[in-house]
C-alpha cells in the first residue's frame, strides 16, 4: 500500500509506517509542506497514494471530486501525539487492508468512537 502523509502528520509516523513495511511518504521529508491542498491531492492521485491528513478539506475534495481516483484517510483524534496515531493508523491498516485490494476509491474518516467509510 503506498501512502501520502499530509504536512500535518509529523514525519515520525511516516517512518513507523515504513518500519511496518508500507511505502509512506511525508510531504514534511519531501519538502512540500507548504504545498496547496489542490497540489497535495494532484500528487497523491499521480503517485497512486492513499492520501492521510487531519484536514477535513480534503475528506470535502473528494466528496464533492467528480472522478474518485485516490483513497483519503482523514483522522480525527482527541489525541494527536505522534505515538497516538502510530496505534491508530498501525491498527487500521493491519485491520483493514481489504479495503484497499480493489479498484473502488473510499474517503474513510477514522475518529474516538470508530470508522466511517463512504465511497
């Protein structure tokens, strides 16, 4: 599974994510964490990344994006420590790796209470 971290995510997660054998990428380690997120959600789209961020601004550029060419995670946790999320995320994908087998393109928001996934 190939990964975008939003600027929002601390670079920290993206290497636990790679030590945990995903392909991860952090816009923070390329050097594009000032980039607009209509340029973030091109790159995920031509990089064929699943895109996860805090920003809900994108959980709204996919709904409202006539073509789903891109999964969006969009996390929306009390606690945003780097360690917190690690858990989160970690049980997520090793969870719910099925999601991501097909072609279907899904925002899925990930809060306290549980998971909601749209499509």
């Amino acid at each position: 599974m190939r990964l975008l971290l939003d600027a929002n995510l601390s670079p920290e997660t993206a290497s636990f994510l790679r030590s945990l054998g995903f392909d991860a990428e952090s816009l923070i380690e390329m050097g594009l964490g000032a980039m607009i997120d209509e340029k973030v959600f091109q790159l995920a789209q031509q990089e064929s990344r699943t895109l996860i961020t805090f920003d809900l601004d994108f959980g709204e550029m996919y709904y409202f994006a006539t073509s789903k060419k891109l999964n969006v995670i969009v996390l929306r946790l009390n606690d945003q420590r780097v360690e917190s999320v690690n858990v989160v995320l970690e049980q997520f994908l090793k969870t719910q790796a099925d999601l991501f087998e097909n072609k279907n393109k899904r925002l899925i928001i990930i809060n306290d209470s549980g998971i909601r996934i749209s499509e």
